[in-house]
C-alpha cells in the first residue's frame, strides 16, 4: 500500500523541523507507514526514527539534507523542483511502486 503525502508533511518527520501547518499530517503519515491509527504521542517518539529510516530507504537522497542553518523557504523549493508538491510513501517493508501510463 502507498500514498501520497504533502512534502512538507515528509521533511517535518525527516529533519525535525517543523515545515506544515498541521503537525497532525506527520502523526497521519508516521501511522501510515506503520498502518496503525491508534498511534498516540508516546507511540510516535518511539516510532519516529523506524520512519525516518524507512523514508531514506525510499528516498536515500533526502538524507543529504542538512539540518544545519537550514534556510527553509530555500530547502523546501529546492525540494519541491525534484518531487513536486507531493511524495509517495508506502507502509513499512514495501517499496514505491511507480507505474508509468502511456497513451
């Protein structure tokens, strides 16, 4: 199973930073990956590092993202010129699979 996720929700798990408006995105992606709703706080710190792990196993590039004087606005556009507004994310132990459609 996979979906598609704001990207800014994805780089608020992966760096720590807060990029959403809605913190409750990266709750709804983190119970995603682990196909689990009933995920709760203590449940997502617990989590949260399996997550990530699972993310740069998906996507090894946004690993290289430096958490260190990160200019946001920038980070976050430079991002999106390679995924888009959106990035596909599968639950725990299965890989994205992109389909190509032709005409």
């Amino acid at each position: 199973m996979q979906e598609d996720f704001e990207l800014e929700t994805v780089l608020s798990l992966v760096t720590g930073y807060n990029f959403t408006n809605d913190f409750d995105k990266v709750f709804d992606l983190v119970q995603f990956i682990f196909e689990d709703p009933f995920i709760d706080i203590l449940g997502f710190n617990i989590l949260k590092e399996t997550a990530i792990k699972h993310i740069f196993y998906l996507y090894p590039e946004l690993q290289s993202i430096s958490k260190d004087d990160i200019d946001f606005d920038t980070l976050l556009n430079e991002v999106k010129s390679i995924y888009g507004d959106e990035i596909t994310i599968s639950v725990i132990g299965e890989k994205v699979i992109k389909l190509k459609h032709s005409i």
